[in-house]
C-alpha cells in the first residue's frame, strides 16, 4: 500500500515495476523521503527491496512549482474561443503541446497572481509544460526595464531564413531551417543565459521546447515571390492558436521567446 502528501504526483502506480523481490514507484515530482518500508529514494523513484509481504509507503513529496500553481489554480478545460480578449476571472485552462499536457493562464491579468523571482528579476508564468517544468516571461525589475536586452532588429536582411530563431541561408525551407547562424535576437538571449551563475542555471529545464513555426501556410517557399507561414493561417486568419510545433526542426531547448500563439491564450 502506498500513501502521500500529494498522490496526484505519483506516476500511475500500474506503471510500478515489481522483479525479484523489488518495486518501483514513479513520481512526476521531487520525492524528500520514504518511510514505513523497506524502501529508499534515488531520483524521481521509490525503490522498495526485499518485499516479501504487505507494506505500507508513506512517501513524502516535495511539491513544485507547477504542483502549487495548481493547487492555486484549479485547473478548468481548455478554451475554445480566441475572437477575444479573455476579461474574465483568471483561471488556468488546460492545452496540448508537444510534451503532453500543458496549462495555461487567461483572463483579466491585472487579478492574476503569477508573478515569481528567479535570478534576481521577476517573471510572469505563462503556462506549465507538458513535461511539469514552467514557462516564465520576463519582467526585469517590477516594471522599470521589461526585456533582457535591445537589438536594432530580430535579423537584418531580406532573405526568408531571417525569420529563423537560428537559420542557414538557403534556397529551399529544408536548408534555410538549418541551425548555422544565430539570429540576432538569439544572441541576445544566449548572452543572457551565459552570464547566469551556476546555481540559477541548475533550475533551467533543459528539455522544454521553444517553436519557431516555419511551416508554409501558403504558396511555395521563395526568396523572390511572397509567401505565407502557417502562423497566418492559425491567428490572422481564424484566431486558432496552438501550443504544438509541427516540425522537429523549428524546436529549441534552454531558452527561446514567447510565440505569437501564446499571447491569443491569454
């Protein structure tokens, strides 16, 4: 039998692995300690040895960031109309990306609490992850400087790669989603990211997904004739953002920005 603070972070306990005596349990968060059996803690697991009868677990878990944002926000399902701008009592709507379910915030912001510190600034969350880590948007100093740093634009040029996070100038949508050049926002962000000291860095997921959606909406791609991403499709269009990111190859990790379709949640 097991027993927790929080349950709803323990992995399906069908997932549990029983062999040669030795159950695995699995938990979506931090786990502090085990007690009541014969068993230990390594890493997201409880690993209880030697089971020859009935046992009872009780395991502690350390609730994260994304556990206590739901426990704030009790989680409504996702919204269906994006024509407006959600006024409405801020709540947290659940969504779709590429990592499972994700949670986001929409309504009135000026009600909403979720503001945080990390590395010495302030951050508004944006949605949870569907891998459990946070989204956060960054906000300086309360207000007296909202971006991590000025560029004179996101990249100089014509060229349709330009449009790219990173990019290879080329003459096909393949080649120009190449990662050779660094945009100049890119840089900007990395700069950022380099100076963080070693602690603040520990706390950044490594493996949430960033999109830069270069899907084409219409036309054929072209650095001569105008052409359309699917971004216009979803949001001039018809107001139908999406969470997901169609190729693997407009996916970035550590760090990214915000994409055009978050803001529609909101």
């Amino acid at each position: 039998m097991v027993t927790s603070n929080d349950t709803s972070s323990l992995d399906s306990l069908s997932k549990a692995t029983t062999e040669n005596g030795t159950v695995i349990i699995y938990s979506t968060s931090k786990l502090k300690s085990v007690s009541g059996c014969n068993g230990r803690v390594e890493g997201n697991k409880v690993i209880v040895s030697n089971v020859t009868e009935n046992q009872i677990c009780n395991i502690t878990i350390v609730p994260t960031l994304a556990d206590t944002i739901k426990i704030s926000y009790p989680p409504n399902e996702g919204r269906t109309d994006f024509t407006k701008i959600d006024n409405g009592t801020p709540g947290l709507y659940t969504g779709t990306d590429d990592q499972g379910t994700t949670y986001y915030f929409s309504g009135d912001g000026t009600n909403m609490n979720n503001w945080v510190r990390f590395a010495g600034k302030l951050w508004r969350i944006i949605r949870i992850n569907g891998n459990g880590s946070v989204r956060l948007l960054y906000a300086g100093y309360g207000g007296e400087d909202g971006y991590i740093g000025s560029v004179q634009a996101y990249n100089t040029g014509g060229h349709p790669a330009y449009v790219g996070w990173k990019y290879t100038t080329g003459e096909t949508l393949e080649a120009s989603r190449g990662n050779k050049n660094k945009s100049n926002a890119y840089t900007t962000v990395e700069n950022w990211y380099n100076e963080l000291n070693s602690t603040d860095k520990n706390y950044i997921d490594l493996e949430a997904i960033y999109c830069n959606d270069r899907d084409i909406r219409s036309g054929s791609y072209s650095t001569s004739k105008t052409f359309y991403y699917t971004v216009y499709r979803r949001l001039a269009e018809g107001r139908n953002p999406v969470f997901t990111c169609g190729s693997t190859l407009d996916r970035f990790t550590t760090f990214g920005l915000i994409t055009a379709d978050e803001p529609v949640y909101i």
